[in-house]
C-alpha cells in the first residue's frame, strides 16, 4: 500500500517494449512501458487491452484503421482484435489488462515478455 | 472501440461524487469522477479500488495515515481496508475497480450511486 508516481516510475525504465508492473488488483496489472518504432502485429486470445498515454503520440493500428492516442487519452483493444503499436518517437503508455497478459500476444519473438519486473 | 479523451469526458461532468463509466474491459471499469470536500468513510467487501488523480489534490484517508494524491500518482485501497477521500479543493480522479462496484461500499447515504450513467 504505496503510492504509484507515474513520473518516477518512468524514469526508471530505461528500455523500450519492455513493460513493468507498477500496480496489481482484482487480478488485473498496471504496467508502465516505454515505446519506439513499431511493433508486432499481434493479438490477445482472451484480454482486453487499456492503452492509456502519459507521453508523446502512440499510433495504434488496426486493420481497417489507426488511432492516435496524445496524453490523456485511453482506448481498449478488446479480446481478439489484430493490433500494432507504432511510436514515431518515444511514448509513455500505461498498460491496464490481466495478470499474466503477455506483449506479444499470439505471437513469440525477441520482445516477447513473459516474467515482467515489478518497479 | 473509441479513444476516450479524460480532460473531454471530465468536462462533462457537472457534479461531484458521482462516478461516471468511460470504459470497460476484463470486468473492470474505468470510471472518470470529480470530488470535494469530505466523503463517507466505506469499505468494499470484495474489491480493490484504484485512484489516479488527473487534476487537483487527493487525500485518502486510512485509519492509520493519509495519502497525498497529485495529478499522475495512483494508489490501490485493497478490498476491507477503510478510508475515506477527502478532496479539499476540487479533484478529478480515474477509478479502475470491478464493474458493479458501489462508491461508498459497505454503507448506503445519498451519495450511493449504484447505477452509473455511461458518457
């Protein structure tokens, strides 16, 4: 029972697609991750996904369509749905979805996250 | 699938203590809320509540302390613990707990919300 500070959880977090969990309840994870460039096509079997920016512009992408996202805007992908995360440049997003729920989703590769780090 | 803009939704809330659903995933929802002055000390039988303040400062009061809350600080009040929000000036919070979670938890007043309008 400590409080969370954003910011400085961040500023510890000194790689990129590699998300750590800042916060655990009702069996769900707060996780902070930092991005950059793009990511994996990818979905997840059975979560839904709460992409919620902190810093800079994420360009979520859909097949029939892309999001941007500025700080202080949030948008859940649910179960199923094909996505990609695109950072042109760094962003800060705060990752809100089941304990357990791996990055890549249905896919493995060199970003794939199982055990995350809790800051 | 829509983005959620906090500061527009948050513009559209005209009362205090009175939470509105923004989004929903996992069973969980996130819910958007302005608050002042003292509210009712509660507990939640059954579920952990998440407070992230987006504007203004939050006091959590707990039987044994209080937690200062600003704008990008979060805190987890785990199911059966007692506390009581205290915003001494007006507070704009994000709450992510479990869908059908009631405001003021184990005890009814009139400021129990039990059905939330979606915005």
């Amino acid at each position: 029972m400590e409080k969370v500070d954003l910011a400085e959880k961040l500023a510890r977090i000194p790689d990129h697609w590699n998300p750590r969990v800042v916060a655990e309840l009702n069996g769900q994870q707060v996780k902070l991750v930092k991005l950059l460039g793009p990511f994996t096509w990818h979905h997840h079997e059975a979560e839904d996904e709460l992409f919620l920016v902190v810093r800079g512009r994420l360009r979520l992408e859909l097949l029939d369509r892309a999001v941007e996202l500025d700080p202080g805007q949030l948008f859940v992908v649910p179960r199923g749905v094909e996505h990609r995360p695109v950072a042109d440049e760094e962003v800060h997003v705060l990752l809100f979805e089941p304990a357990g729920t791996v990055n890549t989703g249905n896919v493995r590769e060199a970003r794939t996250r199982d055990a995350l780090e809790r800051i």
